[in-house]
C-alpha cells in the first residue's frame, strides 16, 4: 500500500494506520482499533464487537483545495464514518463506524485536486 501511494503524483500525504512507518502519526482507541495483516497488507479495524465505538484519527498539514481518501479493506464493511476539522492549519481526520460492520482501514491519503500544493514526501 505504502509503495502504491508513494507513486501516485496526486497524493499529497498519507498515513497505513496500521502500519509501523505511521504508528506514531495514528490516534487510536487503545482496543478498539486492533490491527492486522491480510495478504501481505496492513489493516487497522475502527471499533469492534467488544469496544464499537473505536476510531482511527490521524493529522495533517491543511492543504487548501486538497480532499481525504480512504482506502478500505474489500473485505470488511463498504463505508466509514468520516469527520473532518480544520485547526490553526491541521486538518483532522476521524474515521469511525457506519453501520452494522466495522471498517477495516488501509490508508489514509490527502489528495490534491488540481492545481493544489505540492507533496510533502
């Protein structure tokens, strides 16, 4: 996941929440945002059956014009809850439960639209 988005020229910034380059850049519920790997790639789960109201949070340099992409495991649930603040230039990005499943994260991006900034990688 890391490589495929190091090579995309649109993405800005990103984070593999469960991965051990981004551990430290990832906001958890303790144990309610266990992490694990699937064929070779790194998923952290927001929430459970034992703590359901476990989220992933992470931050980044706002970046005017820029939208959030998050890439989920296919096989977990289809969609996330996703809340955005903007702060003093950090924008915070918390990604939830959205019903019945929870989802299973492989990546959270900043994606510059066109005519955006420039990467920070």
């Amino acid at each position: 996941m890391r490589r495929k988005l190091e090579a995309r020229k649109d993405v800005i910034d990103f984070v593999v929440p469960g991965g051990i380059y981004d551990d430290n850049r990832t906001i958890r519920t303790m144990h309610g945002a266990h992490a694990e790997t699937k064929l070779d790639k790194v998923v952290r789960h927001a929430g459970n059956s034992v703590f359901p109201n476990g989220t992933i949070t992470v931050k980044f340099r706002d970046v005017p014009g820029a939208k959030v992409e998050i890439a989920l495991d296919p096989d977990g649930a289809s969609e996330c809850a996703v809340s955005e603040t903007v702060a003093n230039g950090v924008r915070t990005v918390v990604v939830g439960k959205k019903g019945a499943a929870y989802p299973g994260v492989m990546s959270i991006a900043l994606v510059k639209l066109p005519l955006s900034a420039p990467r920070l990688f």
